[in-house]
C-alpha cells in the first residue's frame, strides 16, 4: 500500500506473508485453539499432539496464510504443550505462527523454538500486560496483536478503544518495536446482544488505518455469537471491516463464506490476476451435477 501505511510482515519456516500490502485480508487460521472443542481438548489433556497435524495441514490448504496455535487447557502442562504443538505444525506446514496464550511464561518459551517471525496473541492496554509483554516483542522482533481493550473491559465506544490503541503503540514505541511491527485488535463484540458493537469495530478499524497508520486484525467470529446462520454473518462483517481497512483477520479457513468472501475482496480490487483465483475457487465448489 502506497505512502507511510507500513507493512508487517511474519516468517514461517518457508513461508513469509506480508499484512498491509493488499486490500485483500491475510487469514490467521483459529482452528489450533481448544474453545469450544471438546475432542480436541480431551486429545491435548492427554497429550496426543499428534491430531495437530491434521488441523495444521488442512487450514493450510484451505487458504490460511498463518496459523494461530492456542493449547490452554486447564489442568495441562501449556508450556511443554504449546513447545510441543509448535514443533509439531512447523514440521508439517511452512507457514508464520501466531502464538496464543495468556501467560507470558509460555509465549516466551514458544519465542524460544519457533521458527521464522511470529506473531504474538496478544497483549492488552492493561500496564501489567504490556510490562510482561512488549519487552518479549522487541526481543524476538516479533509482531504483536493488541487488544483494545484494558482493566476496565472492553470499552463499547470507539472512541475509548483508539484511546487503548494509542496506549499500546506508543508503549511500544517506547521500547523501539516498529510501527511495522504492530497489529491493532478492535475486538468484535456478539451484534446480538450488542445492538451498536460491530459499528464500534468497523469505526475503530477505519480510524487505526487512516488516522493510525497501523494495520489491524480482529478475531471474526466473536460477532456472530448466538445468531443463526453465522457463517454468512461472519463473511459479511468481513468485507463491511476489509472496507474499513482491515487488512487481517483471525477465522475458520475451511469454512466457505469466508472463502468466497476473500476472493471476492480479490477480484473486485484487482488483486487477483484475470480472476484466476476466484474462478478457481468457484469450479473447486461447484455443486455436483
Ligand atoms: N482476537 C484475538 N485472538 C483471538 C480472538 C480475538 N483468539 C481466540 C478467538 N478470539 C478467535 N479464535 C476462535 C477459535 C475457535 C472458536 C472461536 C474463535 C470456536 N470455534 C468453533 C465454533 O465456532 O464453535 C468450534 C467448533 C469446531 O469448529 O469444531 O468457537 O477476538 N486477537
């Protein structure tokens, strides 16, 4: 993207991916993550990392351009898992690592063996967080996620949220970690039970990218919570936020909306050469005649 809009860009083990350089969104794939999964959680309580390559692979060839890993089970060792996990992803697919975990002592022990440039999930706008936090970002030189949000919740006014934005980028800043090396999370609130939540998130992002200059990411599904048909929700809350200047997101690869929704973004900004992706998409889920 052309002026002073910085790129972030995070290495896998062959793989790099570059946010911020197009208008088409780069997906972080969520499905390495044990919410609401109660298979793979009985899988990582009793260690059987193996089913990880599976859910690696699979993301990967659907499209995910990083994979989140997040191993927090209570009652689990989610240090050895999550080193484990790691190891265990980037043997089977080349992409950048989005490290997830709330404890610092795990993500500092992940820094330590991943490969490439991660991205850290995350840290908030509470001092004890980025006091534990950004000195590991600038160590590393990794890339960090952070949450608009701080010990107060999570504001519901936008303009509290690029307040908690600000905070973080210059505390980062502080420490000598780049503009490039930052993604704002606006944070999706569930629209059901939030009537003006996800215009809250929309404004927040159009503000971090134009008045900012920094590229954001926001976990998609949160938005559809308690909706039918969430799916197609989640796809449409998308291309309103790609409008915004979202230039990543953290979703489900395998699930077609979003698949369809990406390419679309694709095609119609002229990022995608003659449509080839898009029209390879529609041929790929064709309905059998
Ligand atoms: N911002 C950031 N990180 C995040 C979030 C965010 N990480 C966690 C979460 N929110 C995003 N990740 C997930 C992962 C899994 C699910 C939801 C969000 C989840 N998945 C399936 C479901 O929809 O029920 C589980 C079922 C299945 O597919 O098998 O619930 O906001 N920075």
């Amino acid at each position: 993207m052309s002026g002073d809009f910085p790129v972030v860009k995070l290495e896998g083990t062959k793989k790099s991916v570059t946010v911020g350089d197009k208008k088409t969104p780069v997906l972080i794939g969520e499905r390495i993550n044990p919410t609401n999964r109660k298979k793979l959680i009985e899988q990582l309580k009793v260690g059987n990392i193996e089913v990880l390559r599976g859910e690696a692979k699979a993301q990967v060839e659907a499209g995910a351009d990083c994979l989140d890993i997040n191993v927090g089970v209570p009652g689990i060792d989610e240090k050895a898992t999550m080193i484990a996990a790691i190891k265990i992803v980037q043997e089977e697919v080349d992409v950048p690592i989005v490290i997830d975990s709330s404890n610092p002592d795990v993500i500092e022990a992940a820094l330590k063996v991943v490969q490439g440039r991660p991205g850290i999930n995350s840290t908030t706008g509470e001092a004890k967080r980025m006091d534990s936090i950004l000195p590991l970002v600038k160590e590393y030189d990794a890339v960090i996620i952070g949450l608009t949000l701080n010990d107060a919740g999570i504001p519901t006014e936008s303009a509290k949220r690029i307040e908690i934005a600000k905070t973080i980028v210059s505390r980062a800043n502080a420490l000598g970690i780049q503009n490039d090396q930052i993604l704002i999370d606006p944070l999706a609130l569930a629209c059901g039970s939030s009537q003006d939540g996800a215009i809250a998130s929309l404004d927040t992002i159009g503000y971090i990218r134009n008045e900012m200059k920094i590229n954001t990411t926001i976990g998609l599904s949160n938005i559809s919570f308690g909706m039918p048909d969430r799916s197609k929700l989640n796809a449409a809350f998308l291309l309103l936020a790609v409008g915004q200047g979202l230039t990543s997101f953290i979703g489900n690869p395998l699930d077609k909306e979003i698949q369809f929704a990406i390419r679309s973004t694709g095609v119609l900004w002229g990022e995608d050469n003659f449509g080839m992706k898009y029209v390879k998409h529609c041929k790929l889920n064709a309905p059998q005649k």
